[in-house]
C-alpha cells in the first residue's frame, strides 16, 4: 500500500508540474526588480539570514507527507462565526482613530482615520492558483469585494496565493487610489490591468510619508514564488503603520529571527500587533512561527496588544485548525501578554479593551 501511495504521489505531483508550466504560472516582477538592493543577488532576493536549503530526499519526504499523511481536524467541525458587515456599518466608524476588522486568514481592513486600508485580501474560495484544487474557504469573508467602500491603499506583504490574490486585485482595481507593494510584485499587478502609476514598490526599511500615517516595509524571514521556476523573484516583507497617535504592525509571513527586535527597536512600540500564527511544522519551522514563537515576535516588537493572524480560514499544514488559537492563548498568558481574538467581521477600535471570547471552542 506504501509504494502504491507513493506512485501515486508521483503522478499527481508530474501532473501539476506539467500543469503549472503549462499554464505559466509564475510571478513577472519587474526587470529593474532588485538591482540596488543588498540581499538581491544571482537574480533572487535572500533574507538576511541564509537559509539552509532542503536536501532532495527532504523535500521528497515533505511532498509524501503531503500525499499520504492522514490529517486530523484539520478543517472546522463547527461553523465558524462571522459578523456580516456593510459599507453603511464602516462609513458609521469615525474619522479620528484607527478601526480594524479582521476579514479572514491573513486579510485585514483597516480605517485610518478616515481613509480605508487593505492588507493582503484574499477573497477568492480557495488560496491556490486553481479554482477546483488548493486550500478552500472554512468560512466567506464578512463583506464582499464589491460592498466594500472605495479603497485608499491596497498593501501586500508578498505574492505567495493566499496572501496575493489575483481574482480580488482585478476587482479592487477600479476602486483602489494606491496599491504598496515589494519589490517586483508589481509586475504581476500590471499584467492584471492596475496601472503602473497606482503602484508604490518597498524595498526593507523603506518609509512613505501619507496623509494618514508613516508607512515602511521591514524585513521577515520568509520567501516568494507563484510557480516552480520564479521562487524568490520579488521581496517578502512586512508592514508598520505609524499613524498621528497610534502604531500597527502587519507581520505577514516569518519564521522567527531577530529582525522582530530591530523592528522593534526602530519602531516600538505598537498598539497593536497582527502576528502570523498559523501554518505551522517542523518540517519548515524556519519560514513560519510556532505560536510561541509569535508571541516571542510580539515581545520584541515591543506590542501592547497581539491580534493572531494566518488562520481559521484556510488548511494550510498538518495541525489543528484550532492548534493556533489553542497554543497562542496558553503562551501569552504565560508571557502575560494581552490577547485579542475577534471573530471574522467584528469591528474593533484601537483603544478598544482586547476581545477574549474563545470563539473556536465548541462547548
């Protein structure tokens, strides 16, 4: 039964592959992408700290593992809560503070003093560059793209797909005034119709002065690609928004280095910390943090309040999907840190008092 499991492993992974190249699915950052940036050598981007590449036989084991290995609750049994929101619900917030309402995995919407923000919206059914395979939807976004109020800034943290979506780009489009974005990503945003000049590129610890708020791309320790042959193309990051009175910071994708220090450091402190916790293994503990992992993120980044992100909305590993929430919540009141866990849709303020219903538990 094994070594039919792994034939057919093989197969299915020859059939992407032949798919994916056929269907030319990788990223198409800019041909200026990189040239004046220090970790942009041989074409590819790098993070400060060298990873060490997984060996033939890893990466064989890991694709078994992905083929062959039985998950456990991997997807909801319960369904999960989300508070339908409308564009009258956000017009109704006022215009001098800063409002966050959690969208679903990694997507955040934020009001900044007066002017809507977008991090990372993936509304797409499945994070995945097909429509019939790849991680589906636990739950629908709170609000649809097209009942959202127009958009200032679309920021992306980096173009793996459940992070940049391509469906959601080419609607907020037409209703988006600015999309930040790394290095390289905006060739893929181009040949999906935004126009270039709607298009601000970050390189690390590049800042942008707004009307609303300091804006700057720091580093993580992460990686890009969209196919099998553009890994590392265009620059991951992540964001810090310094607003007049109040400071967020958007983590998205890292394993833990001591970058959230410097951040920190350079930054700190933040009101609020939008911390990747989710999607998590052994197997690449290098590229995504274990919850206790964020909650020492959020500690170096010098954070008030710690917001868990990258989870209840897709199965993107081999935990729990409740593992993170489980976790997280252990570690900060072990750490003593102030948790915050809204449900999808809930709007919040900044100076709002941290929302502590465990909304995942069953009983």
């Amino acid at each position: 039964m094994f070594v039919i499991k792994l034939i057919l492993a093989v197969l299915v992974l020859c059939g992407v592959a032949i798919y994916v190249i056929n269907l030319n699915l990788v990223a198409k950052p800019t041909s200026v992408a990189g040239i004046e940036s220090d970790h942009y050598q041989d074409d590819k981007y790098h993070n400060a700290a060298a990873r060490i590449p997984m060996s033939f036989s890893e990466t064989a084991a890991l694709w078994l593992r992905f083929f062959t290995e039985k998950k456990i609750n991997t997807t909801p049994n319960i369904a999960i809560p989300v508070q339908s929101i409308s564009r009258a619900d956000l017009n109704a917030l006022s215009n001098d503070t800063l409002h966050i309402v959690k969208l679903g995995h990694s997507s955040i919407l934020l009001k900044v003093y007066g002017e809507y923000w977008l991090i990372d919206p993936v509304f797409s059914d499945r994070a995945s560059p097909f429509n019939f395979a790849g991680p589906k939807r636990f739950h629908q976004p709170p609000i649809t793209l097209e009942d959202l109020p127009p958009i200032d800034k679309v920021l992306i943290s980096h173009n793996h797909y459940d992070h940049l979506d391509k469906a959601s780009v080419k609607i907020l489009l037409s209703k988006t005034k600015q999309f930040f974005v790394p290095t390289g990503v905006d060739g893929d945003l181009i040949s999906w119709g935004v126009a270039a000049d709607k298009i601000t590129t970050f390189d690390w610890w590049q800042e942008q002065e707004t009307t609303q708020a300091l804006v700057a791309f720091v580093p993580t320790q992460h990686f890009s690609g969209r196919g099998m042959s553009d890994g590392n193309s265009t620059l991951w990051g992540s964001w810090v928004i310094k607003a007049p009175q109040y400071s967020v910071y958007f983590s998205g994708d890292s394993g833990y280095f001591s970058g959230f220090k410097d951040i920190g450091d350079k930054y700190g402190p933040f009101d609020l910390t939008m911390i990747e916790t989710g999607a998590y293994d052994n197997d690449w503990a290098d590229i995504h943090m274990t919850p206790e992992d964020s909650v020492q993120a959020h500690i170096d980044l010098k954070g008030k309040t710690m917001m868990p992100i990258h989870n209840g909305t897709f199965d993107l590993a081999f935990h729990t999907w409740y593992d993170p929430f489980d976790r997280v919540v252990a570690e900060s009141e072990r750490r003593d840190v102030v948790l915050s866990t809204p449900e999808f849709g809930q709007i919040f303020s900044i100076t709002d008092p941290a929302i502590t219903r465990h909304w995942w538990k069953t009983e």
